[in-house]
C-alpha cells in the first residue's frame, strides 16, 4: 500500500481533496476500505477503492448498470468519496464522526447521538454505534500513523506494480476489449486493469455518448490510426446486437462477482447469474463471444491452465465446447 499509494493513488486522492478543500490525511481512508485493490468487492456488495454500496455509487451519481460500473472508476468514485464525505462533515461538523457515518450510515450515527444524550464527539457516541464503527475510526487512526511513520518502523515501499503511463481518450463506438487486444497487441489483462468500470469486457460508447478509454502512452496514437479496424474486428460475435447483452456471457456483474478472488474482501468466493451461459461444477460450457481469457477471468484462473487441461494448442475454441476450468 505505501508503494503503489505513494507513487500512484495518494497524487490523485490528494488533488481531489484539495479541490473540494479537504484534509489530505482523507487520502487514508481507501487503505482501510479497499487496501487500495481498485478491483476490491466485499461480500455486502461494496465495490472499488471506496467501497460504494450500489444505491449510495448512484445517489452520488454514479453510473451502475450491465455495461459500467463506475464504483470501479478510479477519478470518477474518488470525486465521489470526497463529495459524500464532505457532505457528512457538514451534517456533524467532526472528522471522525463523519468518517464513522462513511462506514456505518448517518442514520445509525444520528440513532448513536440520540441515545448518547446529544453528545456530539466521537468517543461520547463510541459505545452506541456498531461495532464495527468502532473499530473504524481507530483503524483510520491507525492507517494514517502507518502510512505517515512506516519508515520510522522499518517498512519499504515495493513499486513493482505500479501501473504503467497511460492516456486517456473519447470514443463514440462500442468496442471490446478483444478487439483491440487483437488489433494494436494490448493486454486485455492491462486493458481491465486501466478500464475497470466496463465490467463486461465492453465499452458501450455510441455517437450519443462517447465514453472514455484509457490506454497505454505508446498505443494511444496506434489506436487512432487503426480505430475503424478495431471496430470491425469480430464485431459479430464480439459485441452485443441491438443493444441487447442477452448473448454475451456477463462477467457476472461486478456486484456478484471480481475478477481475481485475490481482490476479494472476506473469505469465499461468489459466483453471480450471467446471461444466458451456464456454469457447472469444474465444467464450462462455452457461449457465444465468449474467449478463453474471459473464462479464465470468471474461473479465477489462466488461460494456460485450461488449456493445460483440456489438452488444447491454441487459443481457438467454440460455442457449446466443454471446457474443465479446474
């Protein structure tokens, strides 16, 4: 967390707290939401660095639906964040407070200051509130001393997975992040981890909303030069027609499932319903438009593990197959 906060996250956190003329230590309340995983999901449904609920992401005016999920957005739920909190610090006028009404809700904080007698710190509300709010508050504590003092304490930062330099453009086509794996050779890997709000691989652009795409530096110009190719490259069996999802095998929505179980909060795995496609047991059964590393992105797993067990040479593989992911 103090590598990949220090030399990627904490800049953006800071610049957004500083434009809505807030404490810079705010910035700390991401590594005990999500331990700064963009990808985090907890199992009450809590999405992204800051750990949104679906109904407060869209009360604050975050886009959540089959295609985007924009809790995963790292500007976009960042500028949320920083609205909410302020927000609840102007409903108490107390940090800590408010950042207790961040974790539990201020409907349980007001029910903790009426209990208490209308006392109105932290500590006085302390034995009212649940106990997990409790606990908050100090861990926030905790999180901001660490982050502050680590190397008074012999703890290095690691920068080995910083992401790379990236830029970011409009689009005003639906495109997959197949297609442009296929076309300009970027990761799709690399493509979800810049693009996580597009939770189905899709980014659903249209001449009536352009969305954003965020690329690496070197492939941006690459992109724009070879765009109409992209946009046609499987577009029949790649992208939805109609506007209709019914075909495509759904991650399983971001809400239900994450792409990589190491993201997860809490034990377990969740699977989620997707679409029309199927999941049984160790057996895939392959869907339209569906790849092997999209199944290897639901399964928690690689693409040369399945293809180790399945005996499989190339990446080829066909609606119907049975595949052993496990």
């Amino acid at each position: 967390m103090v590598g990949i906060g220090y030399n990627y996250y904490f800049p953006i956190f800071e610049e957004a707290l500083q434009r809505h003329e807030m404490p810079s230590e705010l910035k700390y309340l991401a590594c005990i939401e999500s331990a700064l995983k963009q990808n985090a999901f907890s199992r009450a449904k809590a999405a992204g660095l800051w750990q949104f609920m679906p109904a407060t992401g869209m009360i604050l005016g975050l886009e959540i639906n089959s295609f985007i999920d924009e809790r995963y957005d790292l500007y976009k739920s960042t500028d949320a964040a920083c609205r909410y909190l302020k927000k609840l610090y102007n409903m108490y006028d107390d940090w800590a407070i408010a950042i207790a009404a961040y974790n539990c809700g201020p409907g349980n904080v007001n029910k903790a200051i009426a209990r208490s007698g209308g006392r109105h710190t932290f500590w006085e509300i302390y034995n009212f509130l649940p106990a997990e709010t409790r606990s908050y508050v100090p861990l926030f504590v905790a999180a901001t001393y660490i982050m502050t003092y680590h190397c008074e304490h012999n703890l290095c930062a690691t920068i080995g997975e910083i992401p790379p330099q990236c830029d970011t453009i409009m689009i005003n086509s639906m495109v997959h992040f197949d297609q442009i794996a296929n076309v300009i050779g970027v990761p799709v890997e690399t493509l979800e981890s810049m693009n996580p709000q597009y939770i189905l691989d899709i980014i659903p652009a249209s001449r009536e909303k352009a969305l954003s795409l965020t690329l690496p530096s070197e492939k941006t110009v690459e992109f724009i030069e070879l765009q109409d190719s992209i946009m046609a490259f499987k577009a029949d069996s790649l992208l939805p027609h109609n506007g209709e999802i019914k075909e495509i095998f759904v991650r399983g929505k971001r809400n239900s499932y994450v792409q990589s179980g190491g993201n997860k909060i809490g034990a377990g795995k969740t699977k989620g319903k997707a679409g029309k496609g199927t999941a049984s047991g160790d057996v895939h059964v392959v869907r339209k438009g569906q790849t092997l590393s999209y199944i290897a992105r639901k399964y928690g797993t690689t693409v040369n593990k399945i293809k180790s067990l399945n005996n499989l040479k190339s990446d080829n593989i066909s609606v119907g197959q049975h595949l052993r992911v496990r």
